[in-house]
C-alpha cells in the first residue's frame, strides 16, 4: 500500500503561528477596506449634523438643496420609513434627529448626489433653524439638571432604581461589611478623559438596493447580525429583507458596535434605486461613532498592617454622553472590576453612568474595567508606600485565586492565575538603561531634539489588571457556525465554513480555519466563505475578547456534525455531494446581578476573566513634561494560545493604546463642542511613543472554553494605561491623578 | 478644481497676476488639508511644483539663495544642513518622513503660521524672503515678512521665490516641545544662536506668539537671557498647551540652548 498523498493542510492548526489570511494584501494596499467599495452606478450620500450640542430644532427646509445639480434624494426624519429611533440596546437615538439635537455631530438630514461634492453642497444648502439650549456638559451636575431623555429609556430592564435626573445607569455592590476598618487607609480622586477608538479606516458602507424592496449593505463593523435587526425595523422591512456583508474593517476597537451609516445609505439607495456609497471624513468620524466614558472616580482602600486588603470604597462617575448605547454594561462592568484581581472581604462600590450633551459613549476596549484599574492600581501603589511594602509584594500578598469569590459574590470556578501572571511579569530582566549621549529621538521628546539628558529620569511601574471575557449579566449570547464540506475537481475534500464572527484586524479568520483544519484533519482544503447575515445565523460582536472563543466552539461544534455524518456515510463524498450543517455555540448561561445588593442571582454573572500585569521603564524629561517609555515587559494570561503570533500582535497593539491613554489621547470639548477632530490635535502614538514589548504568555486552560482560550484583546488595554502612569509617578514623585497625563502636569505646573 | 501648471517661473508669474485667485501650491501638505476640511475654496490651484527657477539652492559669495519648492527632506542634507544646522534640525521635527519629502520651505513661508517649523531657524539666520512678481523682484526680512497668525506680506500678484541668507557660522541649535517624540506641531519651539563673532545670542520663538519671534542680546547677557526670551514671548492658552507652560518651556529651552551652543 502507497503512502496517502500529503495533504496541503498539515499546517496551520490551533496552537500554531499561521500567518493571517489578509497580511499580505494589507501589507502592499491592496486590501480593500470599506472606503473602497465601488458599484456601477453608485450614488455618493453625505450626512447634514447639528453644530450645537444641545437645540431645539425650529424647522428643516430641504427646498433649496433640492434642484442643486447631481442631487437624487434629500431625507429628513420624515423619511424614515419604519422606527425613528434605534439603538444597540435601546432605542434612544433617532435615526435623523426630529425636533431636539442632543450632541455635537448628530445627523439632522441625508443628500445622495451623483459625486461626492455635489452632495455636500447641496447638503450646505438644507436649511436647519435651530434654537440653542443650555448644554449639559458635567456628569455631577447632570445629576440635578432638566432631564435629556424623559422617557427614560433605561428604566424598566432591572437596573437599579435611580430617581436622579440623566441617569443611565446606577450599580450598586455592597460586599461582606462595607464599613469594615483597616490598620492603613488610602484615598484619592482620579479622572480619566474622553479617549476615542481613533480607527485609521474611517466609517464607510456602500448600500445596494436588490430590486425587489430589499437591500445589501456592505459595511465595516463588529456585529453583521445585531447591525440587521436594528436597521431592518427602521426601514419597516422584515429582518431577511436585508442582508448585512462585512467589507474591509480599517480598525474596531468597539467603536463600530454601534451603527453609523447602515440606515442612513439604504435609505437613500431605497428611495433612489441606485446603489449608496457613504465615506465619514477624518472630521466626521470623531462625532461618527461613539467613544470610551470619561470618568471621575473617587476611592478608598484600608488594609491591615500586613497589606491585606480589608475594604475598598469606590464611587464611580461615567459621563455617557447624549445616548445610552451600551453604557448600561460599561457601567456594571466598572464596578464589577473595581477591586482589581484582588480578594477583598469588604466592598462598596457605586458606579453611575449619566447622559449629557457631550460626544456618545460606549464600547471601547477594556470596557469600563480601563478606567477603574487606572484608579484602582494607584492605590494599590499608594497602599504599598504607606506600608513601606514593594509594589509587586503588595499585590501578591492579595492576588485572587480560583476558589475565591469577587464582591459580587461570584466565586471563580475557572482559570485566573494572578499570582502567576505578576511572577513571571516581575521575572522578566528589566534592561539597563540606554547610555548617554544617544540621538535624540530615543530620548523624551524625541525628534524634537529637546534634551541630550538634562532634566531626565528613569522610573519604573507595575500594574495588574482583569476583565471578564464574554457578555455578562444573563445576556443570552451564542455564536453559529456552519460548514459544508464537499468534493472539489481533481476529488479532494473541501471544507467551507461559514460564520458571521466580524473580522476587525484581530485575526478571526485566521482563528476559524485553524479549528477547522484541526477538527477535520481528513480534508484537503478550507475555505473560509464571506461573512454575512445572507448565509449564518450569528456569531455575535466581536467585542468583549469573546469572538475567538465563541467562533472557535461553534466551528467546532459543526466540524465534529460534519465528521460524524461523513463516518455515517462510510467516510467519503461522491462527486456533486456534500455536508452541509450548522452548528449553535453557547458559552456557560450567566445571570443578572441583584439590582439591590450587586450581587450574583446564580452561579455567575460573568462567565469567565482573563488578567494581565506590565512592568513599565519610563524616562521622564521632569522640566519640560516629556515622555519617553523605554521598555515594556508583560505577562498575559490567554488561556491557550490559539496563534501565538496574533496574540502577541493584539498584546503589542493593546498596550499602545493604554499608552495613548495614559499619555496623549483625549477628546477635548468646549461646551459640548468637539474642538481637536483631527488627527493632528488627536494624538495617538507613533512608532518612536511605543517600544518593544516583551510578552509572556501564560496557558493557564480556561475549562469551559474551546481549546482552553481567552480572549486577548482587552487586558493588555486595562493594564497599560495604569502601568505608564505608575512608572511616570516614580520618575517625577507627583501623584499624576488624571490621564492622559499632560506634560504641564508633569512638570509641576 | 481647475490646475494651472507653468513650466517657467516667469509663466508663473504672469497667471498669478493674471488670476490672483489661484492658490499656490508645492507639497501641498497644508493647502490640501485646507482643502480637505473645507477651510478654503479657491476658484483653481497654481501649481509650482513644474517651476525650475524654484527649485535647489546656490551660493554665491557667502550668500545663500534657497529656491522656495526646497523640501524638507532636503534641507536634511549635507552640505545645506552643515550650513543651517538649526534649519537641518527643524526639518528633521517636520511630521513624518512622507511628510518632509512633500513639505516646502516656500509653503512654510506662505502658510506663516505661528508654529511654523523653518521659521525660527531662519530668523536667527536673518533671513530675506525673496518675492517676485511681473513687477519685479524684492527682499524683505522674514520678520517684516511675518505679519501675523497666518498672515504675510505677500502681495496678490507676488510668489514666493525664494530665500536669500547669509549662513553666520554660529553654533546653534533647534528644539521643539511636543506630547508626542514625533509628527506633532509644536507647542512651543526654539532655535538658537550663539554668534561669537558678532558677540551675540539670537533666538526664535514659536508658537509663543502671534508669530514667530526673534529675541536678540549680547554675549555677556547668557545668563538674563532664558528669561528674556520667556518675557518676549506672548503665548496663549490653547487646546495644545497653556500659556504659562510655554513660557516655562521656552525658559528651559532656552537654557539648555545656551549650554549646547556655547562651547
């Protein structure tokens, strides 16, 4: 008998580092990302916004947009064909704003033209009489100011009862004796400001009506499902009517949970019969999506002598901005993370979300447990001074363990393996510093050539942080996958699969076809088909570091109902026939938390955690303010890395954006008013901001999940901005308590 | 958008007479952002980038003409940037490199906006803008030349050809403060110089005023000198920085200048 013919697909199963589907086209520009989409005959949209961030609107008059040349369509609220309002959890939005503008940016009216220019002339042409309200801009003062959403959109789903004015959500978790004493006792205030998910890829989609009242919709966003049944209902079509297809996603980061341009570009190819292209600008895009809550946060840790926590006091203030979108889950999250991955006897924590008229807020990575680690690390920093314990001593002497059981009352069952991740993270050989002189662009300030040394100190942080993988609080969450497997030509066998799990630059796709070829070790080939709503039930967001392991069990789960019927047939496809099922993947149920006590009302309310601790090397230039962070070293908890490539790139990604945070990037508003939409105003880090990262991983099998994995995206997120800041604080002595740090503060000033 | 390219500078400077509504344009990387955020709307666009007389740079006799379309990535260059090191420095801070292979000192000029890189640098050089027009050819010193935020004193039908220096020698330097180690405009900036020869210390602000400002004194002066330039300066509080940090900056710049060029 003859060897059997080697199979193209020995490579690249689960564990191993495959490199991604897309690098190559993306590498040389010739992906194609959503601003990319062309079809014949296409049709350019343009969005009219409200420059105030809170108005009254008089009246709109389209009349002398109308006759502008090239103009197809000018669309008001009145034009909205089904539901006016829409939302990812609530319908609090409208889909063009009708008698009332509650933020800077929001979309008042629609123009399709046949160019680009012709719509935004026209566009300038609508007529919008506004009458300017007093804009509420500070989240404590909301709380006593006139109501923005009297219906209180929230209210009703088992939140907590809260009578204040602009609430969106309140949390409230009292665990064991919330007035317990301690022998120590730390306190300090902290403030975080607007950070956005700054995607390089602006929002863009293209909308194709089908002829027969249906429309395609090609757009760049995390959920193609969820996107469906909100826009369907506004355009008072059933749900199948309108099918959803993931085009190029230049960037997520949360920030296209929410909808942008869906509704708005098949209105317009609906009322024209030509196919929409809508493209944000750069400008555009800062009021085109929503961003993470800025947070005030006021905390106290008391601990006994020997630095075991006793109780944390944390109240948590989150500045939601005009619309809930998913706020409500931010703000449970905040206070769910509060303690840190720490074991604490006794808790209060209050988390608050309030609407205002500053720009949305909502998702964006790391999702509420980014702000309260910020607040949370620094104490933990303090606590050890006032203890005279070593930083990485303190945290070990109070790391959380399976068995042990989280304020909420929530006792961990699975994997989470603080203790480990801060010894290797702390083994890890901090380098010596750079020698002098050196250019200067390794020095703080970089090609600004400010300092060959002078005014110039090295500090070191440490942080650790944890979030929860997967949505939480009873939310029933699943992931379908579906694959067909049949012969191909030369009578190999093929494996298609088909999963709606959003491809957002984390690496998905990869992920989908290594589970695949490990399941179905007897086929020839996968084919990894487009994702759409038109062929897969869901998969989900690609949020909350849950899509690898929700899509890796659902394709799983169907490769093994593909095998299993292929062993049922004798083990072989004929020519012209095939296997064709899908599978629904459901992770651990979950139940809300008591909306009294924010306590769990069953086993759990988050399925699982995953954490993650950095050690920072920061050179400061402490006259001028200047940064320069030299070194980062880091140990992730992952569960099982399914790409250890992939991974590393999301833990090297992940930290550069706690590292914007913690040093440059903030939305600043006057009055409500975006002042810095711009990437020049907007910093975000560069190449010479972001240094090397020495990454660990950690396997430590999470037992409910395929393979063992985690998510990875978020905790490098969490933990980053905290550690920056902690090594920033040991070069200069200054307490440095609101990011991102700016350098007047810096330098004392 | 209509685009006019002449080939020759005296064809460029006929359409600039003839339609004083064409906006000039090198590299392009401030007029298109302009263009981009819809901040202007001219009725065409002078293309200078096809113009010979514009480009390079010669010496003559200790004199320095620099054509306006040099980039830059140019200025970068040896045997330019030994002679303007401070200018060498300054464009090395110009965004990114894309940026400095687009970007020209001519543009920098036009644009005369308060955080204009090239401008400190020449201005402790003393340098002359040199504008043409049909009408002629004539110098001005960069600061008559700045008139303020954004604007100049380029007349309707003049161009900006070129810049004319002679190179002093001086040891000097370029500094600029941003929150970011590369690709920012400069919260506050500084070149320096230390001219033995002529006993006296130049330097140049940015973004610490209207425009960019040349604060001079003797030798002897070095050490009332980090708080004359910082007393010079007239900064703002703006959503890049506060006045107060500014000047605080421009006292440490100052310093460390001083101490950099002073051997």
């Amino acid at each position: 008998m003859s060897a059997p013919p080697a199979r193209k697909l020995q490579l690249g199963r689960v564990g191993e580092t495959v490199q991604r589907v897309d690098a190559i086209p993306k590498v040389t520009g010739e992906f194609a990302f959503s601003s990319d989409l062309f079809a014949a005959g296409m049709l350019w949209g343009h969005t009219v916004r409200s420059p105030h961030a809170h108005a009254r609107i008089v009246s709109i008059d389209i009349s002398q947009a109308v006759p502008m040349p090239g103009v197809q369509a000018v669309l008001t609220h009145e034009d909205v064909p089904g539901a006016k309002h829409y939302g990812l959890e609530f319908p609090d939005q409208p889909v063009l704003a009708i008698d009332r503008v509650r933020y800077f940016g929001e979309p008042v009216a629609l123009v399709a033209a046949e160019h680009p220019e012709q719509a935004r002339r026209a566009a300038s042409r609508i007529a919008v009489e506004y009458e300017p309200l007093e804009p509420i801009v500070d989240a404590e003062r909301a709380l006593a100011q006139e109501e923005l959403h009297p219906n209180r959109p929230t209210s009703g789903h088992g939140y907590r009862e809260d009578p204040r004015p602009n609430v969106v959500r309140t949390m409230v978790v009292r665990h064991g004796d919330p007035d317990a004493e301690g022998d120590v006792s730390v306190s300090g205030v902290y403030e975080l400001g607007i950070q956005d998910q700054a995607f390089l890829g602006p929002e863009s989609g293209l909308a194709i009506p089908d002829g027969e009242g249906g429309i395609d919709i090609y757009v760049a966003t995390q959920w193609l499902h969820v996107d469906r049944d909100q826009v369907a209902p506004c355009l008072d079509l059933e749900p199948e009517r309108v099918r959803i297809h993931l085009a190029g996603v230049g960037g997520a980061f949360g920030g296209r949970e929410d909808l942008s341009m869906q509704i708005h570009g098949a209105m317009l190819a609906l009322r024209t019969n030509r196919p929409v292209k809508i493209v944000y600008n750069r400008q555009e895009s800062f009021v085109g999506h929503i961003h993470r809550h800025p947070a005030r946060i006021w905390a106290e840790h008391r601990a006994d002598r020997d630095g075991k926590l006793k109780c944390v006091r944390m109240r948590i203030l989150l500045d939601g901005g005009a619309y809930a979108s998913s706020s409500t889950a931010v703000t449970s999250n905040a206070a769910s993370f509060a303690c840190g991955p720490y074991a604490v006897e006794n808790a209060l924590l209050e988390s608050t979300c309030v609407y205002t008229n500053n720009p949305p807020c909502g998702a964006m990575r790391g999702f509420g447990a980014v702000q309260t680690c910020f607040a949370g690390e620094a104490q933990m920093d303090k606590l050890a001074a006032a203890l005279g314990v070593d930083p990485v001593e303190l945290r070990l002497r109070n790391a959380l363990a399976p068995g042990d059981t989280l304020p909420t009352g929530q006792k961990l069952t699975g994997s989470l393996p603080v203790a480990e991740v801060i010894r290797r993270c702390a083994a890890i050989p901090v380098p010596e510093p750079d020698g002098l002189p050196r250019d200067a662009i390794r020095l703080p300030g970089g090609s600004g050539n400010v300092t060959r040394g002078e005014g110039v100190r090295r500090g070191v942080g440490f942080a650790v942080g944890f979030k929860n993988i997967g949505y939480s609080e009873g939310f029933d969450d699943y992931t379908a996958a579906r694959v067909r497997l049949f012969t191909d030509r030369s009578g190999g066998l093929v494996a298609e699969v088909h999963c709606a799990a959003a491809e957002v630059g984390q690496g998905v796709s990869n992920v989908l076809v290594q589970v695949a070829r490990t399941e179905l070790d007897i086929v020839d080939d996968v084919l990894l088909a487009p994702h759409t709503t038109a062929t897969v039930d869901s998969a989900g967001s690609a949020s909350a570091s849950r899509m690898t392991w929700m899509s890796s069990g659902a394709v799983r789960l169907a490769c093994a109902a593909v095998r299993e019927e292929l062993d049922r047939r004798g083990g072989s496809l004929d020519p012209g026939e095939e296997i064709d099922i899908e599978r629904i993947y459901r992770h651990p149920r979950t139940t809300p938390l008591d909306p009294e006590t924010g306590q769990v009302t069953g086993e759990r309310a988050h399925v699982a955690f995953a954490c993650a601790a950095m050690r920072v090397v920061a050179e400061v230039d402490t006259e001028l303010g200047l940064v320069r962070v030299a070194w980062i070293g880091t140990a992730q908890d992952v569960g099982k890395a399914l790409n250890p490539q992939a991974v590393h790139g999301q833990i090297e990604g992940g930290t550069a954006q706690g590292v914007g945070l913690a040093l440059m990037e903030e939305i600043q508003t006057e009055d409500g008013l975006i002042t810095n939409a711009s990437f020049t105003d907007y910093l975000i880090p560069t190449a010479l901001d972001m240094p090397r990262v020495v990454a660990e991983l950690v396997e430590d099998a999470e037992p409910d999940a395929p393979y063992g994995v985690k998510g990875v995206g978020e905790p490098p997120t969490v933990v980053s901005t905290a550690a920056v800041v902690a090594a920033l604080r040991a070069a200069t002595g200054r307490e440095l308590a609101r990011v991102p740090v700016r350098p007047e503060h810096l330098a004392g000033l | 958008m209509e685009v006019v390219s002449p080939r020759t500078l005296e064809e460029a400077l006929r359409l600039r007479a003839a339609e004083p509504g064409l906006m000039p344009i090198e590299g392009g990387t401030d007029v298109m952002v302009d263009l981009n955020f819809d901040r202007r709307r001219p009725v065409g666009l002078l293309n200078l980038n096809e113009v010979p007389e514009l480009r390079g740079w010669s010496r003559d006799d200790g004199l320095l003409r620099i054509g306006a379309s040099l980039t830059y990535a140019q200025v970068r260059q040896r045997p330019l940037a030994d002679t303007l090191p401070a200018l060498a420095e300054a464009a090395r801070t110009v965004g990114s490199p894309q940026i400095q292979n687009r970007g020209t000192l001519g543009g920098n000029l036009g644009t005369a906006s308060p955080a204009g890189d090239s401008l400190p640098p020449l201005l402790i050089e003393r340098a002359d803008v040199e504008l043409a027009s049909v009408r002629g050819v004539r110098t001005l010193a960069l600061e008559r030349f700045l008139l303020g935020p954004k604007r100049n004193a380029l007349a309707a039908d003049e161009l900006i050809a070129g810049i004319r220096v002679r190179p002093s020698g001086a040891r000097q330097t370029f500094m600029k403060v941003g929150p970011r180690n590369a690709m920012v405009i400069a919260v506050v900036s500084l070149a320096l110089a230390v001219d033995r020869e002529r006993e006296e210390l130049r330097a140049a602000y940015g973004s610490a005023g209207p425009v960019p400002g040349l604060v001079t004194a003797s030798t002897g002066e070095r050490e009332t000198f980090p708080e004359l330039v910082a007393a010079a300066a007239e900064p703002i509080d703006d959503l890049r920085g506060t006045a107060a940090y500014r000047r605080h900056a421009l006292r440490v710049l100052v310093g460390r200048a001083l101490e950099r060029c002073w051997a």
